[in-house]
C-alpha cells in the first residue's frame, strides 16, 4: 500500500511541474512581442528518495518521489551580453564622430540632395567681381557688384562658422542631458537592485520582470559609456562606469557638469570624488585600448573644449603683450591655444571651425593690404611702428586716403600719431574697448564707408588715374600659394586651401562612417546571437506548450491508473 500510495505522489509531482511548465511557456507566449523580455525556462530535478535500507552492503536502497522544479531559468548569455554591449557602445562612439562631420558638410552645402550655403561660390563669386573691377577700376557699377560680393562673402562666412559654434552648443546641450539620463539610469538600477535582492532572499523566488528591466537599462547605459559589472550573491549588480564605481544596492557615484575653465562648455565629472573629470581626453583614441567607446565621450570628442578662430592656431608671444607673461590677455590667449591643441586632432568641428577662420581672415587680410599697404617704421628711440605706406597707398575718387574693404568692428585700422615729428597712421589692434582685436569673422564687416559710397573704395592711383596695377594685384591674390593647411609645408590658393579643408572633412566622416557601420554590424550580429538565446520564438514556444501538455495528460492518465489499482486493492481485501 505504502509503495502505491508513491507512486501517487510520484505521478502527482508530474502534474505539478508540468502545469508550471504550461504557465510558464504560456507566459512566454504573452509576451513574444515584449521588448526587452527574456525567455524564461523551468529546469526540473529529481524530487528527494525515500531511503529504504541503510544496510546494505552495496548500497543504501532508495525509492524516488517524483520530480520537481529545481528553478525557473532567466535565459541569457552572459558573455554574449558583455561583447554586445561594448560593442553598442563603440558604434555610438562613432555615431556621433560621423553626426558632427555629417553637420560640417550640410552647412557647407557639400551634401547631395540636401541644400547648404555652398560656399565655394561666395569664393567664386567675390573673385569674378574682382575681374570685373580690374577691367575697369573706375567703374562704380563694378565696384557696386565687388562691395556686394564681399557682403555676400562675409554673410554666408559668418553663417556657415555660426552655425558649426551654434551645433557645438547643440552637443553640450546633449552632454548635459545625457549626463542627467545617466544618473536616472543609476537611481534606477539601484532601486532594482534592491527589490530583486529583497524578493530572492529567501532562494525560492526570483524576479524576472525587475531582472529584465535592469538588464535593459544596462544595454542602454552600454551606449552612453564604458561600462563594467558583475553580479553577487544576493542578486546585486554592481556597475563601474570609465573604471570608477557607479552603483549598487546602496548608493549611486552621481556625475555632474561642470564649466570648462575658459569656456562655456560643460565636461562631465563625479560629484562624489570632488568633481573629478569623468574622463581624460588627452588619452589616444583606440580600440585596441578601449577607449573609444560611449556616446557621451563621442559627443565631448566632437564638440571639443573651444570654438577656435585662426588666432587659436598659433601660440602667443608674451612679448606682444604690455604685461608678459603675467598680462591676463597672455594667459587667457595660452589656455585657448593650449585646449586648441588638446583637441585639433580629434574635433573635426574645432579643426574645421579653426581653418574656416583662418581662410576668412587670410583673405579679408590680403585684401585689405592691397588697398592699405603698409611698411615699417624705426622710431629715434628704436621702436618698431607698422605703418600705412603712404607713399604706396592708392586713394579714393575724391582724392583723399584709401580705407580698407572689410573693418573690424568697433576697431579704427590706424591711428594717428606723430613719431619723431611726423603725423603718420599707426597699425591699430585694439578696439575702442580696449581688447584685442583681429579679422576674425565675427568681427568683420565690409566697410560701411564704401557700402555708402562706392567711390570711396581706394582704386585711384596718386595723379588722379584709374589705378589697373592694384586691381591687378587684387586677382593676383586669389593665386598665391600662401595659406598652409594644418601646418602642411605646401602652400595653396585660397579655393585649393577651402578644397582641402572639405576634402579632409569628407575623410574624416569616411572613416568615422566605416567605423559605425561596422560596429553597426557586429553590434546587430550579436544582439541577434543574444535572441537566438534569450529571445522567444513563437514557433518554439507552442511546441514545448504541446510537449509540457502531454506530458501533463501522461501524468495524469498515470494518476488515474494508480488510483484505480489503490481502489482496487481497497475494495477487494475488503479495507474500510
């Protein structure tokens, strides 16, 4: 009677584990079109032996119980997870390299199909008109269409480097936001790691659902940064971020923003360990090394620390500053000069914003020497003057002193100063506010004096004659070899320097494109892996839902017939 009533209980537990079985396919089933959700799987053991004997000389004689549910699995591929998600990581990292070249090359209208400023043209344009001028220097219908280009010039200038700095703002906006996502992600994981903790403390549940909420936050934290953890005992997932710790179960390392120094920009740090850099952006870029991976550090590498002019470019000389190496205009110059050169070779934007400005001012520059040529001038004290050559200088229709084409706001190009007993116009590079002042593009402008009054433009030799030497000299200009490209020994053109300037975008973005889509690549290849393990299949699902029922309906075909044999048994012997 004893071992049928066993036999009972045997085919009892066959229905217990096959009706889990059934909930939790069918549970898989109602969630097929989850995002995020992690097929779950039941694994069976054997249920405990009754010991029979424990004399035996052989062995203890045990009679099995049945079986039962050893856990409900939480089907994933821990190696798969960790090579998806540095992957996810990098791809992002190249995202957004390839999103700031892909901006550059709108704005300057070098995209096809997509309609920019396309500023090869208000180059072509500003050299015809200056064509037309040396046909007939006095003409005021040529010189009208010359002023007119070089508004057009300095417009479309000034809206293309506008809009390269106002993109740089739109990337420390998205820094600021992804650093704020961060730190919910953070106060999340934690929160779930709590609850998982608490609800499998006592080893018989486990929380799938919580497990696959932070399993995702942990695919999405994977395309912000790098990232690091492992799991304890108790459930608890730890979480480094860069190497430093991030979260737990206790406490989350916050990061902050806080203002580069001499910048408006934000750079992200950790509020916990007194505001240090998250991250150190002088460090190579590699793969090989792992550093070139999460989205935030592919924004801050895009951006870079600065919006640079030409003037960035070159390292200042205290001696041009009254107070050396102690005048507060030196060190802010050495720090801009310092944080170019941190990030030239990385930002495409710093690189191209640099460059731009240094075409622009070139140009504004040689033109401007043209029509104001200037020589040098030893004082009796030994000082060194840079002076308007009046000698050389041609003159307006009226007769009176040549004026420059392109000024610099609230700047005078000379002064006027009597040295060694003569009036003479002194090189001035300060504005009426005291500041330096350069062609820089947002600081110039074509000369209201000239916009006013086309005669005003210096065209005009000293006898009174239309001047066709300068105006010679104003095409020649335009096929100088005098502008070098990133420090090139080779010298170029203005329109070769701008050619190369967006051909060493397109290379750029070319790279960065390649880079993104393979890891694009292999990061969708894994993932897909990933599925393969953790996915559910429909198809599959309804064929273990078949399995799990027979299975059942054995079971319980089992349970009738034992009890039929113990019903049987009673009612023939006669027990009561």
């Amino acid at each position: 009677m004893g071992s049928m009533m066993t036999g009972l209980y045997i085919g009892l537990s066959g229905l217990r584990t096959s009706s889990n079985s059934l909930n939790t396919t069918a549970n898989n089933l109602s969630n097929v079109n989850t995002t995020g959700y992690v097929r779950q799987g039941v694994v069976n053991k054997d249920a405990i032996y009754n010991y029979v004997s424990t004399t035996s000389a052989v062995n203890k004689g045990q009679s099995g119980l049945g079986v039962a549910v050893s856990t409900i699995s939480h089907v994933r591929d821990i190696f798969l997870d960790m090579a998806y998600r540095k992957e996810n990581g990098r791809q992002t990292f190249y995202d957004k390299l390839y999103d700031s070249v892909y901006e550059i090359e709108v704005k300057m209208g070098s995209v096809e199909g997509i309609e920019g400023i396309a500023f090869q043209s208000a180059i072509s344009d500003l050299r015809e008109s200056i064509n037309k001028v040396a046909e007939a220097p006095g003409n005021l219908v040529s010189r009208a269409a010359l002023a007119q280009s070089a508004v057009e010039f300095i417009d479309k200038s000034q809206l293309i480097y506008n809009g390269l700095v106002k993109y740089q703002k739109t990337i420390d906006d998205e820094v600021v936001s992804t650093v704020n996502r961060i730190n919910e992600i953070g106060d999340t994981i934690r929160n779930l790691n709590q609850r998982i903790s608490r609800i499998e403390a006592n080893d018989v549940e486990q929380a799938m659902d919580l497990r696959d909420k932070r399993d995702n936050l942990l695919d999405e934290l994977s395309k912000y940064c790098r990232i690091s953890y492992k799991e304890d005992s108790n459930g608890v997932v730890e979480v480094s971020v860069e190497g430093v710790h991030f979260v737990d179960d206790l406490s989350v390392n916050y990061m902050g923003c806080e203002k580069i120094e001499g910048s408006n920009f934000a750079k992200p740090v950790w509020r916990g360990m007194a505001d240090q850099p998250v991250y150190n952006l002088n460090t190579t870029i590699s793969t090989e090394d792992n550093t070139d991976i999460g989205g935030l550090k592919g924004l801050l590498v895009a951006r870079g620390t600065l919006s640079p002019t030409a003037a960035s470019m070159v390292e200042p000389d205290p001696a041009d500053y009254a107070g050396g190496v102690n005048d507060q205009d030196y060190k802010d110059a050495l720090s801009e000069y310092n944080r170019y050169k941190e990030c030239c070779d990385t930002s495409i934007i710093v690189n191209t914003l640099a460059n731009f400005d240094k075409l622009i001012s070139g140009m504004v520059e040689k033109i401007n020497d043209i029509f104001c040529p200037e020589t040098t001038y030893t004082a009796a004290d030994g000082t060194q003057y840079t002076i308007l050559d009046t000698d050389k200088a041609p003159l307006a229709k009226d007769g009176s002193t040549g004026i420059e084409l392109f000024t610099r706001n609230y700047t005078e190009r000379y002064t006027e100063q009597v040295i060694d007993g003569k009036a003479m116009y002194v090189r001035n590079d300060t504005n009426t506010f005291g500041n330096r002042s350069a062609y820089s593009i947002n600081n110039i402008t074509v000369n209201s004096d000239i916009l006013k009054d086309y005669s005003k433009m210096a065209l005009t030799t000293r006898d009174g004659a239309d001047d066709y030497d300068l105006a010679k000299d104003l095409v020649n200009i335009f096929n100088d070899k005098t502008l070098h490209y990133n420090g090139g020994l080779h010298g170029l053109t203005f329109e070769e320097f701008y050619e190369t300037m967006t051909l060493d975008v397109a290379t750029t973005g070319k790279i960065y494109k390649s880079m993104a889509d393979n890891e694009s690549k292999l990061a969708s290849q894994l993932d897909d892996k990933r599925q393969e393990v953790m996915g559910v299949s429909s198809d599959e699902e309804l064929g273990s839902m078949i399995k799990y029922q027979q299975a059942y309906n054995a079971a319980s075909r089992y349970v009738n017939v034992v009890s039929d044999m113990i019903e049987t048994l009673i009612n023939r012997t006669g027990a009561r």
